[in-house]
C-alpha cells in the first residue's frame, strides 16, 4: 500500500472531470487500498480518485468511529435525491475550511464495488453528504464552489494561510473560513 500526495485548492488538476473505470482489475483495487490508506492517514472520511491525481471514477468512504468500515464506489451514479439539508463540511483539498453546504438530505446509489458487482443503496445523514461531496469532485467540483462569493473568497485566503503555516510547520486548529 503507498500514501497519495492529496491535491489542494486551487490546482487546477481538482477540475478536471474523471473518466469511467472501463473494467475493474487488480489495479483498481490497489488504487482503492492506496486510496484508503491516504482518506485514514489524512485524516479524513471520504476521498475521490481526483483528490490524489487519478481522473477515474472511484470514491472511497469509511464513516464508522473504528476505521473499520470501507466502502469503495466506482462510476457512481446518483438514481434519486429528496429533501434538503444543511451540513457542515471540510474537505482534503481545501485545508482549515469548513462551512455550511446545502446538499440533498436522502439519495439512492447505484455503483460497482471493488470485485466490479453493481451495488445500489440508499443514504441519508452525512453518509448522503460526503457521498455527494465525492461525486462532485469527480465533475471537478469543490464545495467552495457552493458558498456565496465572499465566502469562496475568504476561504482561498484560509486555505492559503493553511498552506503557508504547514509549510512553515505551525498547527492550526478546525475553524470557520473566516480570517
Ligand atoms: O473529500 C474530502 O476531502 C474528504 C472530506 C469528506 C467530507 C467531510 C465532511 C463533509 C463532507 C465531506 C473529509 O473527510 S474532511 C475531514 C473530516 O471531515 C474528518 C476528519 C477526521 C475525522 C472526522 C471527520
Ligand atoms: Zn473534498
């Protein structure tokens, strides 16, 4: 297994839109372990194959307290949404920010797992959230992209700071993206 480097905010390889998985090999499957290995390092709940540089269809998810719950996604497909909720979200890519997004409260799924079996469920909770907060980075979409002007903005200036202090080697703590 090898730790990914995770792209940040505002590469612009985090806009191009992944291509379908032609057919699922051992190579997916390495992709999705590699995956799984960066997502519980970082550390975070969820992670699409656009965050680590691979323009394919794969998300991967685990959002049980043990870390012992993966779930791998490949070509994704959204069947049904209902509902409306407001959630607080952070991502990867866009380190020290988290704000409210509006997303749909339930959605229903269909998808191949890692053995290329077609999988459909439903979501709901933060399961639905981080599930369309996934699929939208493989559109190149960021949930920056979902705030108001003014909160994109100041949360380029946070992720920029954050940048800096890493590199400078100071911690910072969770926050809102505001200065
Ligand atoms: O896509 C990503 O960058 C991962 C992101 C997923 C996500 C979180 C919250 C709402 C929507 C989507 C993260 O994992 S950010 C880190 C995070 O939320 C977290 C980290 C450690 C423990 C618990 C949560
Ligand atoms: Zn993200």
């Amino acid at each position: 297994m090898a730790l990914l480097p995770i792209l940040e905010f505002p590469d612009e390889r985090l806009r191009i839109k992944a291509k379908p998985v032609i057919e699922v090999t051992d190579e997916t499957r390495q992709l999705i372990d590699d995956m799984l290995e960066t997502m519980y390092a970082a550390p975070g709940i969820g992670l699409a194959a656009t965050q680590v540089n691979i323009p394919q269809r794969v998300l991967v998810l685990d959002l049980s307290e043990e870390k012992n719950e993966p779930l791998a996604l490949i070509n994704p497909e959204l069947l049904h949404r209902e509902g409306e909720e407001e959630t607080e979200e952070g991502c990867l890519s866009v380190p020290g920010v988290f704000e409210k997004v509006k997303r749909a409260e339930k959605i229903k799924i269909k998808a191949l797992n890692r053995e290329g079996a077609i999988q459909e469920f439903e979501a709901e909770g933060l399961l639905a959230v981080c599930i369309q907060h996934e699929m939208d980075h493989l559109e190149g979409k960021l949930f920056v992209d979902l705030l108001s002007p003014l909160k994109r903005q100041l949360a380029r200036k946070k992720a920029r700071k954050e940048q800096r202090q890493r590199e400078s080697g100071v911690s910072s703590s969770k926050s809102g993206s505001g200065p």
